[in-house]
C-alpha cells in the first residue's frame, strides 16, 4: 500500500501548478511566519492578478494555487476563482488560515465560483497552543468553524500543520482530532529559518532528533491507507522507518524558485545570499546552497558516488558525471544536476561505519524507494 501511495503522492508532485499571490496582508500573525518581511499591506490588483493567471495558463499549469498572505482578504477573490475556471484550469486550490471561511455564505459562495480544494493552516488542536502560535485571540474558534464549513460544502480539505518547540508533543493527538473531523490530507512543515520563525527561533525551533519519539507517533498514522501525509522541508534522516513520507525532489523547485533573484545575483556577481551564514544549519536548502557556493569556488562539481556499503560490481568504475560554473549558467540546470546527482542522505546509524566522513549516503530517490533500511554501517 505504501508503495501505490507513494505513486499517487508522486504524481500529485509532478502536477504542473501555478503560484498567484493575491495579497500581502494578513489577520494573524504567526510565530514562525515565513513570509512577515514582505506584508506590507497590499492587496494585489485584480488585473495583475488575471496577467498571472494567463501567465500559468500559457505554461501549461491545470493546477493553480491562490496564497497570500490571507486570500481571503482580497474583495475580488470570488471573481478571481471564476476567471482561473473560466481560463481552463481544472483545479483550484487555496492556501487559508480558515478564519473568513467561518462565514457560512462567504464559504458557500467560494464553492459554488468554483473552488475545488482549501488548505487550511491549523498548528493544534488546542486553543491555548492554537493561540499561543497566532498571536490573535478568537482566532481558534474562527479557524474552526471555517473547518467545519469548508468540509459541510463538499470542499477537498488538507490541514497544514508547521511542526514547532509548541506543538510536537501533541502532533499526533492534533492529528486525530482533525481524522475524526473527517481530514485525510495532511501537510508537516518543517520550521525554516526565514521571517517571523527565525526572529522568534528561542520559542519555536526545536530538535527533531529529540523529538522524534512524538514524532514517530504522527509519522504512524501514515501507514492508514486512508490517509495521505506529506512532509514540507522535513530532513530525510528523521523519517527512517517512514521513508515514503520523504518529500519528491521535484519539491526543490519551488524553493528554488523562491530565491531565484539572490541565487542569480551570486552567480553573476558573487554577491551571497542574504540569509547564507549561521542559519544554514537550519535551512532544507543548505545541501543545494552549499554545492552551489562550493561550484562557484572550484569552478567543477562532480556527482556523488555510492556508499562503501552498497559498493558492487553494478556500481563501481562508473565514471563521474561533472557540472562545469558559467557565469550565465542556468540555474534550473544546476538544480537538475544536483537533484539527480548529489541529492544524498545518510541515516543516523551511518555514524557507526569507520568511512562516516567519506560517505554521502545513498541517492534520496532509492532511500525513498528501498528505505534507509540499504545502509548497512561497515562497523570500525
């Protein structure tokens, strides 16, 4: 069953999907929120917003996702859904915290423009941790009674949830208070090191190693079939036993694509990224990030070879495919490279094995496919 899920899953993945942010402004104001350093308040035209949906159109996009910010914010946001229908795309899909959705004819109304699917950011089950996270009172019961509604008008309904220092001990119970609901998709974000989380870092950041005994009761959960559970920027060494929750590569991306500006500017004028420094520790990014500086110096990047445990004749003498730095390289290339060539990861138990230091682990794509369960630590 793991494995059909994982086919499904993968084929979700690759669906190409269009981004439109429809505004900049939001009515919480979470702790870890990634995006708080670009809220200034805006709500994006509706004209600019039509251009962007043209845009993902012409690219091929069926799928398009309206984010904020808080969507539901923009007054036009019934219009917008029936245009993105009207322009041919066969799935509508928008990310929401829930709260105006706690209005029964606002919720009824986006259902009925054409809304297909509403991914609802709720960290807990529980007032007083929900709260604690956005900063707004009342936010709880309205983020709930915009739950009920969207599941009361038929709405596909997937809970987002960014797993934190306030909320890991009790993941599984939000869980399966959400299943009880009548919730069968779920997203586990991991923490990045960006916005309101990395200035609130002493409250939310967390060690996934040491939490991985709660984590593991959530992680459980993924073994029902009916049930889908997905992993957002989750380090694939705390999801040994769980393998089939580790994200598609293909998820790259967006990330990627998030930080197209910085990552070309390096590239043609050597100039870092903003964030490159002491948060890199905590960035799902520093793996592509690091090569990328570590290309940039040595001018050549080599793709990884197999681990010293899985050395066979099937795999040795197998000569080494190799990335050469242009100024005007493509950036979509590199990633392409380095997702089929050096995306590699070890398990916890590699620390065991007398080469640790010489060895990259085996490609994410066969851990995702055979497990971590492959390594096997040639003892010292």
């Amino acid at each position: 069953m793991a494995e059909t899920k994982l086919r499904i899953k993968d084929k979700v993945a690759e669906e190409k999907r269009h981004w439109v942010r429809l505004t900049k402004v939001c009515n919480n104001n979470c702790l870890f929120c990634l995006d708080k350093e670009n809220q200034n308040g805006e709500i994006v035209p509706f004209n600019q917003i039509i251009d962007e949906l043209k845009n993902g159109r012409k690219e091929g996009a069926t799928r398009v996702i309206l984010s904020g910010g808080e969507p539901t914010l923009h007054s036009q946001l019934i219009e917008i859904i029936k245009k993105a229908k009207k322009l041919g795309y066969s799935h509508i899909q928008m990310i929401s915290n829930g709260r105006m959705l706690a209005y029964n004819k606002f919720a009824e109304k986006l259902k009925n423009a054409g809304l297909n699917e509403v991914t609802l950011s709720l960290h807990s089950h529980l007032k007083n941790q929900f709260e604690e996270i956005t900063q707004v009172k009342g936010s709880y019961e309205q983020a709930m009674k915009g739950l009920l509604n969207a599941l009361k008008y038929n709405l596909i309904v997937s809970v987002d949830i960014v797993i934190n220092k306030i909320n890991f001990k009790t993941l599984k119970e939000t869980l399966n208070f959400f299943i009880k609901l009548g919730v069968t998709e779920f997203d586990l974000l991991h923490l990045a090191p960006f916005g309101s989380a990395w200035s609130n870092r002493n409250k939310i950041f967390y060690s996934p190693r040491q939490a991985k005994k709660y984590l593991d009761k959530a992680f459980e959960l993924s073994k029902n079939k009916n049930l889908f559970i997905w992993t957002n920027r989750l380090p694939a060494v705390y999801l040994e036993g769980y393998e089939e929750l580790i994200q598609h590569p293909i998820k790259l991306k967006d990330e990627v694509k998030g930080m197209e500006k910085e990552l070309k500017n390096y590239i043609k004028n050597n100039k870092l990224m903003s964030c490159y420094g002491g948060r890199c520790r905590y960035c799902f990014m520093n793996g592509f990030c690091a090569d990328l500086t570590k290309l940039k110096k040595e001018k050549i990047l080599k793709s990884k070879s197999a681990p010293f445990c899985l050395l066979g004749s099937s795999r040795q003498n197998k000569k080494p495919k190799i990335f050469k730095f242009k100024r005007n390289m493509d950036l979509n290339e590199f990633l392409d490279f380095y997702i089929k060539n050096r995306y590699f990861a070890k398990s916890f138990r590699c620390k065991k094995c007398r080469y640790f230091s010489k060895c990259d682990g085996a490609h994410i794509e066969e851990i995702r496919i055979k497990g971590f369960r492959i390594l096997k630590p040639i003892l010292k």
